[in-house]
C-alpha cells in the first residue's frame, strides 16, 4: 500500500479541519505532533466521546482520526453513533480507526462501525499519511440500510458472485458465456509452475 514519494510530498492538510477523539494524553499528543506535521491548522481534540459528539454538532470537519479506546470500545460506538446521527455533512466524513491491537475481530467491528480504515498503535507519521491520502483517492461510496451506515466494505468491485442478482447500479449483468478457446491441459498449467534452472 505505499505510495511514491512524489505524491506524498505535494500533500498538505493546512485546509483540513481535523477531530481527534483519544481519551489517552499521550496517544493525542503522538497524533497532533503527526497531524500538525502535515500542515493541519485547525484541529478539534476531544478526549471523551461527548465531547466529540458536542463538537460534531458544532462545527464541520474533514476528518475524523478516533482512537478505539481499549475494552470498552467506545470509540467504535461513537464511530456507529456519528454514521446514524444524520449530522450533515459530519456523518459521510473519513474516520481513520486507531487501536493499539488490532485482532481479527477488532478489524471486522471497525468495519461494521462505519470507520474508512484502522490501524494499530504505535503509528508512524508515513504510514498515516499514507492512509489519509488513501482513503481521499478511494473514493467508496455510502451505504445505509438497517443494519449498517457508513463506505461500501468492499474494496474491490469483482463483479457479481455467479448465480446472483446484482444490487450496485453499476454492476455488470449477463451470463459470461461459454469458454472461446479450449481450457489449458493440466500438464501445461504443471509446467508453467515448474521451476527451471536458468544460465546466466
């Protein structure tokens, strides 16, 4: 997922207004030195979650950067709450997830909350550059239906499953067809595999 240096050097947040929601002093100092770094200006620190809901219904961000907040989850929560509040234009903003572990169950409920992406502690000024400009080139759409409000969890369109009706307005329809040329012979996809001594 890197990208080039040339794209990371003509980003600059010195625009962006960011909401920081980390309940740990150290954690949003490490974050504020990262994002002040990148240029931000105005940055809204909270460091409980009603006070990041008062400054949602406050003032307009373009992120959000919202810490998972240990065993209590809270900050999953407050990432599902921010997705069905209808606060807008606040409740479509890109949530940058941080947890400081990140089992599977962890990502999957990141996931389900409605959070763009997460990332595990401790973070790295380029690897959360890298996801800021990521989650801007991306470009998912929203979903919203009873049990989930936030971007389309798939990363890749790969068409429609076969044998399955397609619900994106942009999904292809259509049978695939029959094969145009004979499949390739199981030895021929064998040998295709099969390591070669090659000179030099």
């Amino acid at each position: 997922m890197g990208l080039s240096p040339d794209s990371r050097a003509r980003f600059n947040l010195e625009r962006a207004s960011v909401l920081v929601l980390d309940e740990s002093g150290m954690g949003m100092s490490i974050l504020v030195q990262i994002l002040t770094g990148f240029g931000v200006k105005t940055l809204h620190r909270c460091e409980s979650v009603a006070e990041a809901k008062d400054a949602i219904g406050k003032v307009e961000v373009d992120l959000i950067v919202c810490d998972a907040m240990g065993a209590s989850g809270e900050g999953y929560d407050f990432v599902e709450w921010l997705r069905r509040s209808k606060i807008e234009p606040n409740c479509y903003v890109p949530v940058l997830l941080t947890a400081g572990h990140t089992p599977s169950t962890s990502v999957a409920r990141a996931r389900d909350c409605g959070a763009h992406f997460v990332m595990v502690k401790p973070l790295t000024p380029i690897a959360v550059l890298e996801r800021i400009i990521w989650i801007a080139k991306e470009g998912r759409r929203f979903v919203e239906c009873d049990t989930y409000v936030g971007p389309d969890r798939r990363f890749k369109n790969e068409g429609v499953p076969p044998g399955m009706v397609g619900r994106r307005r942009d999904d292809l329809q259509g049978d695939i067809g029959e094969a145009q040329s004979p499949n390739m012979d199981q030895d021929v996809i064998d040998g295709l595999m099969k390591t070669r001594l090659v000179e030099l």
